[in-house]
C-alpha cells in the first residue's frame, strides 16, 4: 500500500481529460451545503446527508474543524463507544508509542519461523537464509491481518489462529547484497517472502506467543497452487501454455489488505499486482489500463520466471489481481480466487450478512482516479453449515457493482453484468468473463466516480453505514487529470479524506445509497487553507487502514508514503500513526506511533476487545521503497533496536496494563 508509482499519471482514460470549468473546492462545498434533500421520496434519513459545514466556513478549511460532518450518524440509537486513553503525541523516535497504561510487544517478525511441522529455520541477520528457508519463515512486509478463535466456532480470546498478508519485498534487505549477481534462486525467496503467514497463537497470562510446532501453520506463497473459480475460471482469458484449462494459477502476490467471512474463511487481496509483470512484446489495451510496462517494475522476476513476461505470456496477467479466499483451519485445503469479484488493485473486501441471508462485500481499487465497489452474492449463506466447505461456492454466483456518487448527495450502484448499457459485444466485451477480467475498462464505461485512491472500507457494526480511506489523489485537479468534484472536493489531494455512505433501506444489497464525507485530513496548521483539513482532534493524512472493532470505535491507519513523510506537507506529523474516532461526535484521537520509515496497517482484535493486534510494515523503509543492503539500518533498526539485525516487519500485540477494553 505504499509503491511510489501511485503517483504517476493515472492509467484511467475516464479521467484523462481536464476541465477548466470544474468546480472550486469553496464552490464544491457551497453546493454540498445548499441541499438539505436527496433522492426525491426518500426515506428521512436520505434527508440528512448533507455535510454540515457552516458559510462562514467556505472560505477556509480551518473553520470546519469544529464543525465535523456526522450528520448521517446522527440517527443511530445504539449505545457508542468510549475513548478513556490520553492521546499520544506526534513522533519522530524509532520506537512503537503507545498511551500510557497500554502495553505492546512484537509477535511475529519477517523471517520468524511460523511453525510448521517440516521444521522451524532460524533467520539470520545478514539475510542470508535461503528460498527454502523463506517458504517456511513469516514473510516480508505485513498488511492485513484476521483473528480466528481456536477452537473454530468459540469466542476464544487465548487460542487462535493469525492469518497475516505479506505485501511485496525490498529486496535490498531480503538478500545479504540486494540485486547483485541476480538469480533464479533470489527469484524463487522473493516469490516465498510473498503471500500469506498463517500461524498458531496462544496467550498465557499476559503474554501471547507463537505455537511451534502447530499442524495448523502454514505458508500460501507466489508458489502456491491456487484454484480459479467464478465466471472467469476456465475462459479464453485465462487460458495460458502452462494451464490450457484456465482453472489453477501458480500463486498469489502483493497481498494487501484482507477480509473475512461470516462461515470463518480469510480474504486476501492482490493489490499492485501489475508491478511484478514486464513485457518483452506489444502491450495491450488492457496492459496498458492496467499499468503493465515494457521493463516492469523492479521486481525482475521475468528473468528467470516467464510467466511474468506478460509479451510471451500476454494472459497471465489476467490471472493476478483477485481476491482469495482461503480456509485458515484446514492447511490442506486449496486457495481459490474468487473471480465474480471482479480483477483490479483490490484493497480489502470486507463482507457484510444482509437481511435475507445474501453477503456484500465491499472493495476499493487502490490508484488515482478508481473506484468503489461491492459484489453482493446471488444466494444466502449457509448459516447451519457455518463453514468454508459449507459455503464453497457462495462467493461465485452473484452481481458485481460499481459506485457512482452524485452531486446531490445520493448515489447509486451500476451493475457489471454483460448486456448492460455499453457493456456488450459492440463495445468490445465478448462476454461476463471478459466484464470482469476488464473490470475497470467497464467501470470506465459504465461512468462510475473516480475516487481519490480507493483503500480500506468499513462498516458499522451497529448502524452498518459505510466508510471508505480515500487516502491522497496529488493529480486531481492537474492538467489533463480531472477536477474536485462533491465526493473528492480537493485539488492536488496530498492529505486525503473519509467518505462514507449509507445503503437505502439499511440494506447491504440496495442499489441506491446517500453519502456524504465524514473528515478530510490535514494540517491545521499548515499555511495553505485547503491543506488544514477539517479534524476534530489529532491531526493525520493519508488515512489507509480502516476498521470498527464490536463497539463501534472506528481505527484508522495512515500510509504516509515515506518520500514525503516528515516533510513539505507531513512537516508536522510525525511518523505514521493510528487514531480512534468516535463517530457520533467525530472526535479523534491518536493512539498510537510507529517507527521510522514505517506504514501502520492491519487491525483486528480478539472477541474479548483485550487484545489488538497490528502490523508495523516496512520499517527502514528510503524514499525509493529500496533499501541499500550495505547499509540495513540506515533509516530504522526496529524491532531489535542497534545491536541487532536489519528493520523487520512485524506483528505487534497492544494491550491494556490492567486487562481492560481497548480503547475504553
């Protein structure tokens, strides 16, 4: 969730047209202000998304600060939650900051053994362990992250498992010396660095451990066998040399965030999967909508593995760039990319239970200028079978949507289905399987809103309003890109903002929905008035990481990219953080710091609320996302501080001195 490149020119033809008479972000606001009534013959609580920002307040970001937009929340009658912590201050140390009477210790680090049953190898700090070794080691670069109780079907708060998403690698810190002398056998540990880490956790007292051995850990790599199901499995596009049957790809990368289901299995996300492609050929149309360059991105792997030379290979791409679903309490059952879901920079997919039993889950496309969109099943799920094999196929069958957000405050979904509106065989789309391998070139067709980078999406546990990370657009606004419109109301968007929505009827599978933003990050302090932002609390930016734990707290995650974090705009900020808030008040309140060079992702805690787990990613993270491997610790030596080894990422476990809530 942090490469540079997301800030080049977007790849979205929807977009690529300036218009010099869009709006102004005071005329935005003005507009947003002036409506007081959405979707003629509404419900009434479509009757007051408005933001509620006062006139006074039009001219300067600053005002609005204590003027919070929670007008949707308003209606909600269920008891909120509590922030008892004295926020933490802005930092700049190497360290993890947490409030005072909290407590956090590392879990699980890069390269740690997870415990599998063939055997536990021990990393060494010169990065010298082998492929091998890696495929049986916590991979690099921690995101997303899930809880699942042991035994499966409690509320155990001791036991569990821990399914955690590795996103991609440096590869200066995971060889001893980086790129040099370049081989398979580099290839081969990148690919096992990448993936998934599902490990066996246990907590005696206060202190939560490892278990090792466990019959229940396990690594899905680059490497994995996975099984491709939905409209897609099977079609022409997804056909290949390798798999003529179209059915079973070799692996997943650039996990990102995750998601989890109500039957008990793990959603992992590939996210920047485009980035691991080069092309020794011509680049297609959807090469090129899709981001796929001629050199590739660094990762290099199509010197030595050629599925990833998209030029001999021109449909392989087209197997990356799904959610998987995985089933984290049998180690023998096979992952499988779920393609009714729809194939882009997928960020999360967190799924909802309907009314009538049919699950929603919602996802955003991680790049400037994409969208918001949710897949809602064709059937319900089986809660008396409560279970991965229970629900094999629920995730299949069903309607892809994507999110238009109009000016007036409502907002509607538009349905990817071959046959609908431009998405026929005039147009270019042979059939569903190729709407959805395409799906963002019919999203373009379809025109959806593009957003300010898509990222993390949640839901209230009690209200089941929306809320989606919109975490910095630097290119809206400039020539030749689109300008602000209502749901993305600043130019040059370097600190980001929260939308949020509510479905019409409360119900997930509504095609209908009023919206209106819930806080735009900033600077109060910063010179420029659209740069302030409107907070009520602790100042932050480029929010990511977004989550409501079982009282309605929601978390948020910042992924300040680290060209920029603590300069120009960030100055004042400090390293990334994440912050509470209180949604009926919208007051927030940082809760906690991380080290140098780092991005705080991944959120979940225990059914108890005694126990939160997150991930510190990349820390030591350069400005160019690539270490030198002569000099590991130059930017961080976190977790293990200067006498030890090169910055790792990690698991961290926070929890109360006395054993309470979190957050309360």
């Amino acid at each position: 969730m942090s490469h540079s490149y997301r800030d080049d020119q977007s790849l979205n033809p929807a977009v690529a047209a300036h218009n010099d008479d869009q709006p102004s972000f005071t005329q935005v606001l003005q507009a947003r202000l002036s409506r007081r009534n959405v979707l003629a013959g509404g419900a009434a609580w479509m009757a007051k998304a408005s933001l509620p920002l006062s006139a006074a307040s039009l001219a300067s970001l600053s005002a609005c600060a204590t003027n919070q937009g929670n007008t949707l929340h308003r209606s909600a009658n269920a008891a909120g939650p509590r922030m008892s912590f004295k926020g933490v201050a802005v930092s700049t140390s190497d360290s993890v900051q947490v409030p005072e009477g909290y407590t956090a210790s590392v879990l699980l680090s890069w390269g740690d053994a997870i415990g599998h049953r063939d055997g536990s190898p021990v990393f060494r700090d010169d990065a010298s362990n082998s492929a091998a070794d890696q495929m049986l080691q916590a991979g690099m670069h921690h995101d997303g992250l899930h809880f699942f109780a042991l035994p499966r079907d409690s509320r155990s708060s001791s036991q569990g498992l821990l399914a955690i998403n590795h996103e991609y690698t440096d590869d200066g810190l995971l060889h001893s010396d980086g790129y040099a002398g370049w081989s398979a056998e580099k290839v081969r540990k990148s690919q096992a660095a990448h993936g998934v880490s599902v490990v066996e956790v246990r907590r005696d007292s206060d202190q939560w451990t490892v278990v090792r051995p466990s019959p229940l850990a396990r690594r899905i790599t680059a490497l994995t066998p996975i099984t491709l199901s939905g409209p897609a499995a099977g079609s022409q596009g997804m056909q290949t040399a390798a798999d003529p049957s179209g059915r079973e790809v070799l692996g997943t990368l650039n996990n990102c965030a995750n998601g989890y289901t109500a039957w008990g299995s793990y959603l992992t996300c590939e996210e920047n999967w485009d980035t691991y492609f080069a092309n020794s050929g011509s680049l297609s149309a959807d090469h090129l909508r899709n981001g796929i360059t001629k050199a590739g991105r660094g990762y290099r792997w199509h010197e030595f593995d050629q599925r990833f030379d998209a030029g001999l290979h021109p449909n392989e791409p087209n197997r990356f760039g799904w959610v998987v679903e995985i089933d984290p309490y049998d180690p023998q059952s096979k992952p499988v990319k779920r393609t009714a879901l729809g194939r882009f920079s997928h960020e999360g997919a967190f799924s909802v239970v309907g009314p009538d039993g049919r699950i929603t889950v919602y996802m955003g496309d991680d790049r400037q200028f994409e969208y918001i969109y949710k897949f809602v099943s064709r059937d319900a799920w089986n809660a008396k079978e409560p279970t991965a094999k229970g629900n094999a196929s629920l995730l299949d069958h069903g309607t892809l949507y994507v999110a238009r957000f109009d000016a007036d405050g409502s907002g509607q979904w538009l349905p990817l289905v071959f046959g609908n509106g431009p998405l026929t065989a005039a147009a270019g789309f042979a059939d569903q399987a190729d709407v959805l391998i395409r799906t963002r070139a019919a999203a373009d067709a379809l025109k959806a809103t593009p957003m300010d980078r898509p990222e993390w999406i949640a839901v209230h546990p009690h209200t089941r309003e929306v809320y989606c990370t919109l975490t910095n657009n630097s290119r809206r606004g400039a020539a030749p890109m689109a300008g602000v419109d209502q749901a993305n109301p600043r130019a040059r968007n370097s600190f980001g903002h929260i939308i949020r929505w509510r479905e019409q009827g409360n119900d997930p599978a509504s095609t209908r929905f009023a919206w209106d933003i819930f806080v735009l990050a900033g600077d109060p302090q910063h010179p420029d008035a659209n740069k302030r932002g409107n907070i009520r609390g602790d100042a932050f930016g480029s929010p990511d990481g977004l989550w409501f734990d079982d009282s309605g707290l929601l978390w948020i995650q910042t992924d300040v990219s680290t060209s920029v974090l603590n300069q120009g705009d960030y100055a004042r900020l400090g390293n990334n953080q994440m912050l509470a808030a209180d949604v009926r008040s919208g007051e927030i309140r940082r809760f906690l710091t991380g080290p140098k060079g780092c991005e705080i992702t991944g959120v979940i805690m225990t059914p108890d609320q005694r126990n939160l787990f997150i991930n510190i990613q990349h820390p030591g993270e350069t400005s160019s996302e690539r270490n030198d491997p002569a000099k590991p610790k130059a930017v961080s030596s976190w977790p293990q501080g200067e006498s030890g080894g090169r910055p790792r990422s990690s698991t961290v476990v926070i929890r109360r001195k006395d054993g309470g809530v979190i957050g309360s």
